[in-house]
C-alpha cells in the first residue's frame, strides 16, 4: 500500500438518511432472496450487491464522523446484521463487518485521513492468521506469505494480513492494510457451512506495507469517539454472534410457517397439531429470546457507558463476550432444534433449512465464540486468570 489515497473512486454512495436508506435496505434484503443460492453456489458476495450493502449505508457504520462517517449504536447496527442473516447467513457474516472499521482508529490520523479522502463506505476484509514475520525496511516492512479465512475478500476495498508483533507491540499482533490489487485471493474456501462468505486465502510476495499502515489490533484509538471507545475485540465476537441469532430467527420464522399448516400433503393433521411440535417450536423460541435479551441488554449497557464517557470496565468486556458466546451457540441449538422438528423431508440439499443449518451453526466454532469462552469469563468474574489469552 502506497502513501497515496487507497480509496477508489466513488465510495460516497451511501443512501441519505432516513426514508431513502431504509427503502435501500429493503431492497438489499429482497435482492438477497433472490440471489443467496447464487451467492453460495459461487462461494462470495459480489462486489455488486456489495454495493447494495453500502448502499444501505452498512459500510460507513464504523466510519468515524470526522471523516463523513455515520457511526451507528452497536445494537442498531447488529440488529441489521441480524435482519440479513436471517434471510442468508452467510451475506449476514459478510455485512458484519461493517463493523470492522473500528479498528482503523489505531492507525495515526494522517492514515485515516488518506483512506476515507474518497468517502466513508469501504468494505474491509482480513485473513490474520497465521501470523507472519514481516522483513523491517525503511519506512515500513516487506511483507510475504499466506494468511487464512479472509471473508469477504472478494468484495473488499482494502484487504489486511496479519504480522507478528514484537517489543514495541507488546507481543500483540499487527494487521498491515494492502490494496486487493497487490495480493492474490487463493480460492481455497472449500467447505460445507458459510460457503457464500468466500473466506479464502491471501497471498503476498515482497509486498511493500508503509509502517503508518499498520495497527495494533484493538489498539489504542487516534480518534476519540464514542464507537472508537466502545471495546473492538469484544465487538468483533459480537458482530459474529449475532449472524446465529438471524440464522435462527431464519429457521424458527420457516417453523412457525410449516406449523401454521392445518392439514399434511398426505392429508393427514400438519405438523403444528402435534403436541411434540408445539413444545419445540415454544422452547425453541423461549430459549432464542433470552439469548438476545440478554446479548443486546449487555450491548446497550456498555454504550451507555461509553457515550457518557465512563471507563468500560473488565467486567463489562466478560459480559459483552459471555453474551456473544451464548447467543452464538442457543442461536445453533435452535436451529438443530427446528431441524429435528421438521423431519426427514429436512435432509434434502434443497430444503429451506439446509441454509441455516449448514451456515447457522458456523459461529460457534469461531475461535472468539467456542465453549471456552464460558470457563474464561466465570474465571474472570471470580478474579482468576482466564486460560484463553488476551481475554477478554
């Protein structure tokens, strides 16, 4: 990545605000119904309903203000996220990160500045891992390998790869940014669940990083905004969550359909007269709502505190991952459950289910979402040291 703007023209495309956005955010959804097998057929969303997206203004969410941005409050953000997700999983987890923009607070302003010279609505990809030593060279570092599950790289303005830290880090990770033109996508996203999310590798050979392009992940912010005080890695597992609790709202919406029916296709009583039905499909939803009261009651909490300006704390953090982790797996649960209530007739690659429960049940095996996130955060809750690093 060069000194100059990395932005591409045209990035001010976002709908105005208000009646406008909302209808450009209907018609993204009604464009999604009829592409999300197109989508995970190809294995990524392309860069025109990408521009649907930002269109709906979700790539300028995370934009700070200073720079034309509109950041949103986390929990409105999420909850289109969560809209989306419920029609297609997989597009859901690519709009997530819309949020992602949050991270670039760490660059010096002058960085940010050059980024958003061409607008605020910029879709960022990055494959971190596995972390790679960069090669020190003046005025920035030499950048080569291979890094992984980079979702939604095909549709990415800007892409970023992560280099090991080192003392001036404190062991923490950098992410260098490089434009999509001086890297090659690998595609080798070859899998069973959020295959639409195209979340290949990146390949960089010599690569030239300038050193003010590059930040501490979840560093410490140059712009002081409310979103930029709000706590990034927790929001990075949150935005990932709540992609399950729209897969699962997706399938409990088709369960409540199916059990509306009075009469089988056999003529004989549909399946919702069935007290075993009735009884999933209730706890099923019970247990969803919870999940979500809970996840967007700790998410408003932490807001709350952060636009009156008071110190986000430890404990705000474990509720704030605690949260995400259980959304993410009640939201899993929920859709193995609607899965059981629908029968064998569920096992056909062509059922509306295999949608959410090939995708639906992907967040929860995110490393920031996985069951150890439960001994970490009652270990931090009773003031003992977690076993996951960098928690929370």
């Amino acid at each position: 990545m060069t000194s100059q703007s990395t932005a591409p023209a045209g990035r001010r495309v976002a709908a105005p605000a208000g009646p406008e956005r909302d209808a450009a955010f209907t018609e993204a959804l009604d464009v999604l119904v009829e592409r999300r097998d197109e989508f995970a057929r190809q294995g990524h969303v392309p860069k025109d309903y990408i521009a649907l997206l930002k269109r709906a203004g979700m790539f300028r969410a995370s934009t700070p203000a200073r720079f034309g941005g509109e950041p949103m409050a986390p929990s409105d953000f999420m909850r289109l996220v969560e809209r989306v997700s419920a029609v297609d999983p997989a597009t859901g987890w690519v709009a997530s990160f819309g949020s992602a923009l949050q991270y670039f607070s760490a660059l010096p302003t002058s960085s940010q500045e050059r980024i958003y010279a061409d607008g605020p609505d910029i879709a960022f990809a990055a494959g971190m891992f596995p972390m790679q030593k960069a090669e020190t060279v003046e005025g920035g570092f030499r950048v080569s390998g291979v890094w992984q599950f980079a979702s939604g790289c095909k549709g990415a303005d800007i892409l970023g790869v992560g280099l090991a830290g080192g003392p001036e880090t404190k062991g923490r990770p950098l992410t260098a940014l490089v434009s999509p033109e001086e890297v090659e996508i690998v595609d080798n996203w070859d899998v069973a669940g959020m295959r639409g999310t195209g979340s290949h590798a990146i390949r960089a050979d010599g690569v030239f990083v300038p050193a003010d392009m590059t930040f501490i992940r979840g560093g410490e912010p140059t712009i002081d905004e409310p979103l930029t005080r709000y706590p990034a890695v927790a929001y990075a597992a949150q935005v990932l969550a709540v992609v399950a609790l729209g897969a699962a709202r997706g399938a409990l919406d088709y369960a409540h359909a199916v059990g509306a029916a009075k009469a089988s296709i056999t003529g004989g009583g549909g399946r919702g007269m069935r007290p075993s039905y009735q009884a999933g499909l209730g706890h099923a939803e019970a247990e969803l709502r919870s999940a979500r009261a809970f996840f967007y009651e700790g998410t408003d909490e932490v807001w709350d505190r952060v636009v009156r300006g008071d110190v986000v704390r430890d404990e705000d953090r474990v509720l704030l991952r605690l949260g995400a982790t259980h959304a993410a797996h009640v939201g899993r649960r929920a859709i193995l459950d609607v899965f059981d209530l629908a029968g064998t007739g569920a096992i056909y690659e062509s059922h509306p289910l295999q949608r959410y429960l090939q995708d639906g049940i992907i967040p929860a095996q995110h490393a920031m979402l996985q069951s150890g996130t439960y001994e970490a955060s009652g270990a931090v809750l009773l003031g003992l040291e977690p076993a996951v690093p960098s928690f929370p």
